[in-house]
C-alpha cells in the first residue's frame, strides 16, 4: 500500500519562517495534485461579502468561516493544503483535521531564541497587552508544537533545507510502498 493513496488529502502544518506555501506548491507540482493556501481562501471568502459588512465582523464570524472553508478543502480529495500557523488556535479545526482522512505533515522547525526574536521584530509590535510578543510567541510555540507532534502523520524536520528538497522528501514519502507488516 501506498501510505498515501492518491485521493488522500495532504495537510501541511508548522510555524511561521518554514515556507508552507513554497513547499506546498512544489509538492503539488511533483505529485500533479492541487494546491490550497488555507489562509487565501479564508480571505477569498472575505472579498465575497460587501464592504459595509467588513466592520461588523466579529472574532466568532471569522472563525466560522475559518471552519467552513477548512472543511471545505478537507473534503477536496487528492489535494495539497497549506494551514498557516495559527491552525492550533482553532478547537474546531484541530478537530476537523484529526478526524479527516487526511495525512498531516509537520513541518517542524527548532525552535530558536533567534527566530522567536526576529519574528517579534519583523512581524510583530513589541507588545500584545501588557506581555512581551517575545514571550508570547513561546508559549504559542510550546503549545503548537506538542499539538502538531500529537497529530502529525509524518514529523519532517525543516533546517537547512529549501522548499524544493523538503517537497521531495514528502513526494517520496507520499509514494514509497509500505508493508503492512513494517508498520507494527
């Protein structure tokens, strides 16, 4: 058997600074499947609605949608899906995805007082209420990183590769017959 088959859906999951998207676009071309950026399509939804619509959104709207639009490209059999990192915020999604036939790929990166640091400067302001995003971001880390280990079909280890190596170590995965009797 293939571990898996080539209707199986294939969820990349992981943290900020990995290129899910890279990495999901040169898999989807090497596998000839199609590609979903989860994030895209949840703002696609967004652009749908008329602008006077736009203020009224609350937290709870906006996570419905989140949930629809993942189940939605859940149920797209033979696809590539690129989560973002805030699926593990999400009760509902991270439920959605263990209960999917889904393979859920990790892409794991360690985690690094330097990243964290960068990412506080470049992508974050210096505080979020009253604690330092720097903090922030590593309990977020520990959190989703347990969360994505629980989870995870396959846990691939991100330094020191491109998108296009790390894309073909999944593709070999993807294809690489297993026995059966291996796997116990």
């Amino acid at each position: 058997m293939n571990k898996a088959e080539q209707n199986e859906t294939i969820v990349l999951v992981g943290f900020w600074g990995i290129f899910q998207n890279q990495i999901g676009h040169n898999l989807a071309e090497q596998l000839n499947r199609p590609f979903y950026d989860f994030k895209e399509e949840v703002e696609n939804q967004f652009l749908r609605l008329p602008p006077s619509q736009f203020d009224s959104i609350g937290w709870d709207e906006i996570h419905h949608v989140e949930e629809y639009v993942f189940s939605d490209l859940l149920s797209r059999q033979g696809s590539i899906i690129s989560t973002g990192s805030d699926l593990v915020e999400d009760k509902n999604n991270l439920i959605t995805l263990v209960e999917s036939d889904a393979a859920i790929i990790y892409l794991h990166i360690k985690h690094s007082k330097s990243l964290v640091k960068y990412l506080a400067t470049h992508l974050y302001s210096d505080y979020i209420g009253e604690q330092p995003v720097e903090k922030i971001l590593q309990d977020y880390w520990k959190f989703g990183d347990e969360a994505y280990r629980n989870i995870s079909d396959l846990l691939l280890e991100t330094a020191n590769k491109d998108a296009a190596e790390l894309a073909h170590e999944i593709a070999s995965f993807i294809t690489t017959e297993v026995d059966e009797d291996d796997l116990f």
